[in-house]
C-alpha cells in the first residue's frame, strides 16, 4: 500500500508539474526597435503577446503607422507527453505507470510573421525570431527598405 500511495504522489506530481508547464504563456508586451539598412536613424514599434499564437502590431517609420497582425509559424516551444513505468509487487497484485508532459525549446527560437498595412495602404512585411522575451527579425516596406528589428519584452500599461 506505501508503494502505491507513493507512485500516486509521484504521478499527481507529473501531472500537476505538466499543467503548469502548459499553462505558463500569458500576456506579454514587445517593444520593437527597427533599423533601415541604409540610416542610422531607428523607429519605434509595439507587439501585444495575449499568451496565444497571434496578436496585434503596430509599427510607425517615419509618422507613418503600420498595423497589422503577428502570427506564429514555428513554436518558440515544443510540448509532449512522455511515460514510464515499473512494476512492483507479486504476480497479479502489481504494477504501475506515471507520466507527464514535458516542454522542451526549440533551439532556433520561434518564428513569427507580421503583416502590416498603414491607413494609405502601404505595407510592411516582417519576419522575426526569438525566445525567452527578446528576439530580432527584419521588415521590408512596399517601397523595398529593409529595416533590421530588435524585439524585447516589457512590462504591459497599466489598466484604468
């Protein structure tokens, strides 16, 4: 019986770790920094992470505003279900199995794309690569301007 209380704690521990694993992704704020290839003038952008696998973007280059939309195309990280087991006990009266979810980085980071578009219908194309809060990408304009792009992660406003 102490066996078996143990291997339940064991797997009530898994299990609970795993949840918290899965559930950790919640609402973070990306402040963007870009660059043009051809300047050393930079321009200011933001990015709402809702915990999900888009959110809005807004980027302004030169008093232009550029809105638009992130999605994720490649995890920043993978999640699975592993299991193990053992056996104890004697003849029929045994056995056990725990397992968990687990969640590993993708060594390359995530990989995001954003499409923007400003109120007189230009464009802004972006493509960025990051994990842990901070990353980096580039952007190109209708017009063929590279900007290179700095993201990071900061507090959200305050509400009210």
């Amino acid at each position: 019986m102490r066996k078996l209380a143990m291997i339940a704690a064991a797997l009530e521990y898994l299990l609970l770790a795993g949840a918290v694993a899965t559930t950790g992704g919640c609402a973070t704020n990306y402040q963007l920094t870009l660059m043009p290839r051809d300047s050393g003038r930079t321009y200011q952008g933001h990015a709402e992470g809702t915990g999900g696998n888009e959110g809005p973007i807004s980027i302004t280059i030169e008093g232009k505003t550029y809105n638009g939309t992130w999605v994720s195309v490649v995890p920043e990280r993978s999640t699975g279900w592993v299991w193990g087991g053992g056996y104890y006990g004697y003849g029929r009266w045994g056995g056990a199995g725990v397992g968990g979810t687990i969640s590993m980085d993708n060594p390359q980071g995530g990989e995001t794309k954003a499409l923007l578009t400003a109120a007189d219908g230009a464009g802004l194309r972006c493509d960025f690569r990051g994990s842990w809060g901070s990353g980096g990408g580039m952007c190109r304009d209708d017009r063929g301007r590279e900007y290179d792009v700095q993201l990071r992660s900061v507090a959200p406003p305050p509400k009210g």
